[in-house]
C-alpha cells in the first residue's frame, strides 16, 4: 500500500489534456495580450482586459455547452482547465493592478478592477447564454 501513488499524481488521459490546454492557452495569451498592447500601448492594462474578457465569455460559453452535452472529460479538462486556465490571467491582473497603486495611480487601479469585474462576469453570462440557445 505504501507503493502507491496518489490518484492526483497519476498520468490520466486529463492530466496530458490539461497540460497541452495548457500550452496552448499560454501561447495565445502571450500573442494576444502583446497584439493588444502593440494597438492600444501599455499605459493601462489592455492586454491582460481583453484577454480575460473573452477568456470569461468562452468559459462561460464552454462550460454550458460541454457540461450540458456531457461530453468527453477529456476535452473539458484541455479546453476548460487547461487552454483557459493558462490562457486567462487573474495573476497578471493581480500584479499590474497593485503595480498601478504602487507608481500611486489609484484611479487606474480602481478602474482596471471594476471594469475586469464587471467584463468578464458579463462576458462569462454571455457566454453562458449563448450556449444555452443552441
């Protein structure tokens, strides 16, 4: 009994879903975030708001229309844990929102809060209610 491994520890078919989600979820962040700041500049944290808004609506897209059809939980593992887990960035936002109050740009990080807040709930409802009129 001693030998055994933990079941978290054990490589399933989800633990490599999640990990190659992973991936590619990093990858696209990473282009995405850089193609919005190269648009927008970097005075506010453009990048990481456009990112998280539409990594919110596809989640809540995803989870209705994956949950719901009780597909493989494989795919929702790379596409919901793994892709969207790596793509949204809720750290990022964390630091550059207290790297704003630390240059003492409070209103800026009041608003990069708020406004994170209240996109991606509303893009994560949308999601949500778009799936289920499918």
């Amino acid at each position: 009994m001693a030998d055994r491994v933990p079941v978290p520890f054990v490589f399933t078919n989800q633990v490599f879903a999640i990990a190659g989600g992973g991936a590619v979820g990093a990858l696209l962040r990473y282009w995405m975030s850089n193609g919005v700041y190269a648009l927008a500049g970097r005075g506010f944290p453009y990048g990481t708001l456009a990112v998280n808004v539409l990594g919110s609506l596809i989640m809540g897209f995803l989870y209705i229309w994956l949950i719901e059809r009780t597909l493989g939980s494989s795919l929702r593992a790379f596409l919901l844990v793994g892709l969207l887990g790596a793509f949204t960035t809720f750290s990022t936002f964390s630091i550059e929102t207290l790297n704003l109050m630390e240059a003492g740009q409070f209103g800026r990080a009041v608003l990069n809060v708020l406004i994170s807040v209240v996109l991606c709930i509303g893009a994560a409802a949308l999601g949500v209610m778009l799936a289920r009129q499918l």
